[in-house]
C-alpha cells in the first residue's frame, strides 16, 4: 500500500504539473495548485499562485484563471480569452 501511495503521489505531482508547465508557457494565471482534495492541510501562495496539500492524497487538481468562463473579456491572462 505505500508504495502504491508513493506511486500514485509522483504519478499525479507529475500529471498536474503539465498543465501548471503549459499554462505558464501560454501565459494563462494559475489560481491554484494542489495535491490531494480538500480539507486543506498546509498551503502558501507565490507570485499569485497558491500551491496546497491536501488531506486526501487520491488526486490533485490546477485551477487555471477563467478555466470556468466567467472572468473579463478584458483580462488577457484568463484561459477563457485565449486563441483556439
């Protein structure tokens, strides 16, 4: 079980860390990054991103800006204003 755990924990860390890598490399603001799903256990934010760990270590998930679509059509840094 740990080292399925310490898999899965590498596995997802990498995963979500593409679209953090490609969403910077396009120039769209990263709200949040986050390993595992809430309750929140520690957290610290840096250059407007939060970066999180969370209780449960099934997962994890990057909250790009305007990535729901509903941001300032004005705002050029939103996932929602961005080119095909």
């Amino acid at each position: 079980m740990l080292y399925f755990l310490i898999i899965l924990t590498i596995l997802v860390i990498s995963h979500e860390f593409g679209h953090f890598l490609m969403s910077r490399i396009f120039h769209v603001d990263v709200e949040e990054f986050a390993f595992g799903f809430p309750p929140r256990i520690a957290s610290f934010k840096k250059n407007g991103t939060t970066y999180a760990v969370n209780a449960i270590p099934l997962g994890g998930y990057v909250k790009i800006k305007g990535e729901e679509g509903t941001v300032d059509p004005n705002d050029k840094n939103s996932f929602a204003n961005q080119p095909v």
